[in-house]
C-alpha cells in the first residue's frame, strides 16, 4: 500500500505519528550527546612524495590492484585504550576511542580480534560525524575472530562500542592494522604534483558513469547488471572491481567473482565491499565531475572458494549473506566460451564511482603469457581500435566482462587501454575467460563449476537473479531514522537502503516548503529558518514509488 500526499489541511492531520527514537542506526553518544573530549591516539605523517613516485609506475598496470592507501600496524585493544561510559537509566554502557592518522583522506580498521556479544554495536565515525558505518553485531563475528572495515572519511576516526546491561559474554575488540587512504574521492596537491586539488573523479575523462546509455540493446539489461558490481577494498590499501554472481540452485549463496592477482598479499576474511556506489548524475565521457553518492551498502569478510592462475579468476563467498531488502543483483553467466557479438564492462577504475565500456568489434581468444584471455579490440594482443565507448584503468581489475546476452564471460586481468582526454587511446584490454575457469583445474579449489552448478545441471548459462524481485509492494519502513525530533536547526535522516530517495517538507496547510535528494547514508536537512509549529516530511523512493510521511516537530 502507498501513502499518497493530498494537500489539505484535514487529510494532513489524518497522517499516522510515527515514533522518532534511534533503532540503533545511529551512536548512543550521538543521541545523548555525550561529550567527545577523548584524546585520540596520533600517528604521524607519511612521506606521501615517496608514495606518489611508486604510483605513477604502478597505476599503468592493470594486472595489480590499484593502490589507495597505505596499512599501518597499530594495537589498540578495548580492555587496555580508550575509554568507558556508563549510560543513564541502565540502558549499559558505550567505549570509545579515537584514531588521528595526520593527513588521511579516509581510515579503515582491520581487527586482529573481534568478538560482540549479542546487544552489542560497535560504529566507526569520523570527527564531524558527516560519515558513519553501518552497525556491526553478533552476526558481524567470524570463527577466525578477524574483520575488516569499509573506511570512514577523514583522518580522524572513532570506534564506538555499546554493551547493553547484564552482558553474558565478553567483548574482544583489538585493532591490527589501519589503512590510511591517501587517494580515492580525494588527491591533494602533494599526490598530484599539481597546484589543485582533485575531487572523487580520478579515472580518465573518457569514462562513461554507468548510468549512461551505451545502446538501446544492452541498456535495460545494464541497469540490472549493475547491481550486481562492486568496489572491493582488499583490507591492505588496495582496491578491485568484482561481482556477485548466480548459480544453478538460484539460493542467493553470495558468490563473488574477480581477479586472481586481487589475491596477492590479501586476505579475503579482511576484505569489504560497496554496492551501488552509482553517480545520481552520470557523464558521459566529457570529463566533468560525477556527483557522488555516499551510501552504506557495505558488507565485510569473505572466504577464498576457488582460484586459478590459468585464467586469472578468483572465487570467494561473503561470510554473511545479502539483505533480501537490498536492491542488488546476482549476474548470470555463460561457460560456453562463445565468441560473443559485442561485450560491455562495468567497474570502478581508479577506486571511482561506477564506470562502464562497450567494445562492438567482438572480442577474441588469445593466450597472455600462461593464462587464457579474451582480447578487446583486436585480433592479437598489441592490435586493433580498443573500446567503442569508455575504457578500463589499475583498479578495475577483476571486474566482469558481459556479452551481448548480459551474461559474465569474463574478469579483467590486464591491458593497455586508457583514456587521451575525452577519446579512448585505441589499445587493448584482456579478461580471463569464464569458459576456461569453468573447468580450470582438477578439484574444487581451483574450477568454478563445482560452487556455481552446486546441483550439477550441467547447464552453460544461468540467468541474472535480482534480491528484491520476491519482496511484493516495498515499504518504505524501519530503515529510516529522522533526528533529532523536535528539531531546532537540522534534521538529520539516516538512509540505509534507498539509493534514490527524496524528500518534500509541507507546512499544515500542504504548502511544500523545500525539497531535494536524501540518497546518502546521511543526509542533512536545515529547517532553521522556519518557525517553532508542527511540519510533515514526506518520503519517496523515486524507484518503487513507496512513500511515507513523518511528523517533525520544530521547536526552539
């Protein structure tokens, strides 16, 4: 059922009050608005100079993860740092401590040790608290006590612990390592060697956003084929491209498909992936700036199935299964090993936004030293006129190649082709082949078939599965928290699952005073220069076109 706003002032009264109180999105010491005067454990500067020189050898090589920041060993164990917080009325008790690495564009956390007992959460913030992990729990822990985090923006960050009363069990959280992101959605001028500073667009200007039109005959399949790609942080400072993938029992087991060298000097339990990180206003290859989107579709730790250096694939599957409330896609595939007619890519090169490519020449079997390859835009490697639209760059590596049927015949392992300004240079790139992975080696561990014909069809293709598809008529319910309620001068709505999500406010008699985008994990709405009454604040997810509507009380 949908809500539908009607502009009178008895209907409005009509509204259902919804209950404003945290569900547990959000911090306790944010809702209490407890003091943060907690001195922060400081880490010095690195030499970003010396850093820069090894990236621009490095960045021209797609056959390596493309590198964002750098891990830095730091022990800080919650029995011995930080600091504990009784909390009013018996509602338990929080532990914080912070983390200053001077200079970070973003930190993520690796825990050598983590255990939360059931209650438990623990957030990671940054200072200005414009950037928030989603909550881990109980079913955060892993048998090998190991997790590793998405990054938090800035080079402060917070961890957050909150153990209800009368806990049974006992929390075990020792940080490792920390990952100082030193690029990715920012480059400042020693990075760059230049005299600006860059924004989240570091790929080349002859990218496409996925959101672009490639063609009428591949575009309807795109916007579901994209839900299914990733941007794979490797929990070392590097970063991939991937993508979840079916299989013949159709169960959702989350299956992700990408490189074999995104396995070097990784661990998988300490990987973290991001969903739908997809510019609300795509470019398309004229080299603006591609809005960002600042979601929290992240998930952490994965377990290694299969992997084979003969065509440079690796298998591993999420240690936690995907939300059914998450529009994300399972994409099919195709082990025929077919020539295909034409072949898209989608990915995120240099750790940017959700790029895609089309190549319409067909690509071709070749062999790249050992490993067996398809070849883009030619008939032999070091040939032929590259992509038709876009290109690929170091970070997309391990991304899915699709033929013209949307299904995966490929990943990307490496190539020469990048953007001259807004024009493709003309090279190649080669994935290894979905076909030759099917039955790449003589057991499970190194062939895929095994874990994607889990019933033994012996079928060549599987179809894309989409999450939601089973979820009838999509409410916009209990993943939204609005704060605070009354308000004075913001509201600020925390947003986990809508990637297109907007919003009007209306006074009692139905004028719309404002309105706008809340697609962001954290979105903040001013209402300081409206007067102390009683206003309503309606709710769309431009998608399903589910809507909801809340009371906001402005009081001061």
């Amino acid at each position: 059922m949908k809500r539908t706003l009607l502009f009178s002032f008895l209907f409005l009264l009509s509204f259902v009050s919804f209950s404003q109180g945290v569900n547990g999105d959000i911090p306790f010491s944010w809702e209490l608005n407890l003091s943060a005067n907690i001195d922060p454990i400081v880490l010095p500067p690195l030499d970003l100079e010396a850093i820069h020189v090894q990236d621009s050898i490095n960045d021209l090589d797609k056959s390596i993860p493309w590198r964002y920041g750098i891990a830095r060993p730091l022990t800080v164990n919650l029995q011995e740092e930080g600091v504990w917080t009784n909390l009013p009325n018996n509602r338990g008790r929080i532990w914080r401590a912070a983390i200053k690495s001077s200079d970070a564009i973003n930190i993520s956390v690796n825990f050598d040790d983590f255990y939360l007992p059931s209650g438990g959460r623990l957030f990671l913030y940054n200072n200005d608290r414009t950037d928030i992990s989603k909550p881990y729990t109980h079913s955060s822990n892993r048998a090998n006590k190991q997790l590793g985090s998405w990054f938090v923006t800035g080079d402060y960050i917070w961890l957050e612990y909150y153990e209800p009363l009368y806990t049974a069990e006992q929390v075990e959280l020792v940080v490792g390592t920390i990952i100082h992101g030193y690029r990715m959605n920012l480059v400042n001028d020693i990075v760059t060697g230049g005299s600006e500073t860059r924004g989240m667009n570091d790929s080349g200007a002859c990218n496409y956003d996925v959101n672009c039109s490639i063609g009428p005959d591949f575009d309807e399949m795109k916007d579901v084929l994209k839900k299914a790609v990733n941007i794979l942080n490797l929990g070392n400072g590097y970063l991939c491209s991937a993508s979840l993938v079916n299989n013949t029992a159709g169960d959702k087991k989350p299956y992700l498909l990408t490189a074999n060298h995104c396995l070097e000097n990784s661990d998988p339990a300490l990987w973290s992936i991001r969903f739908n990180w997809i510019s609300p206003t795509p470019v398309c290859g004229t080299g603006e700036d591609s809005a960002d989107l600042q979601t929290n579709f992240t998930m952490s730790g994965a377990q290694l199935r299969a992997n084979n250096a003969k065509s440079d694939f690796a298998l591993v599957e999420l240690f936690n299964s995907i939300p059914e409330s998450w529009d994300i896609a399972f994409a099919g595939w195709d082990n025929s090993d077919a020539l295909p007619e034409f072949e898209v890519g989608i990915h995120h090169p240099n750790g940017d936004i959700m790029k895609i490519c089309r190549d319409d020449s067909g690509a071709v079997k070749e062999t790249a030293g050992d490993v067996d390859v398809w070849l883009i835009g030619g008939v032999s490697i070091g040939t032929g006129n590259g992509w038709e639209i876009g290109t690929t760059e170091s970070g997309s590596s391990g991304s899915p190649l699709f033929n013209e049927d949307g299904k995966i015949i490929g990943q990307l392992y490496a190539g020469q082709s990048t953007c001259n300004g807004t024009s493709n240079n003309g090279d190649y790139d080669i994935y290894g082949r979905f076909g030759v992975s099917w039955n790449a080696g003589t057991t499970p561990e190194t062939r895929l078939k095994d874990w994607l014909d889990p019933i033994n069809t012996g079928q060549t293709t599987v179809g894309t599965l989409q999450n939601i598809l089973n979820i009838p008529d999509i409410e916009i319910n209990g993943t939204l928290d609005i704060f605070p309620n009354p308000a004075s001068t913001y509201i600020t709505v925390m947003n986990s699952r809508y990637p297109n999500l907007s919003y009007s406010l209306y006074n009692l008699v139905g004028q719309q005073l404002m309105s706008g985008s809340v697609s962001n994990t954290m979105n903040t709405i001013m209402v300081d220069r409206y007067s102390k009454g009683i206003y309503f604040l309606r709710l769309v997810d431009e998608e399903t076109q589910s809507e909801i509507t809340k009371k906001i009380i402005i009081d001061r």
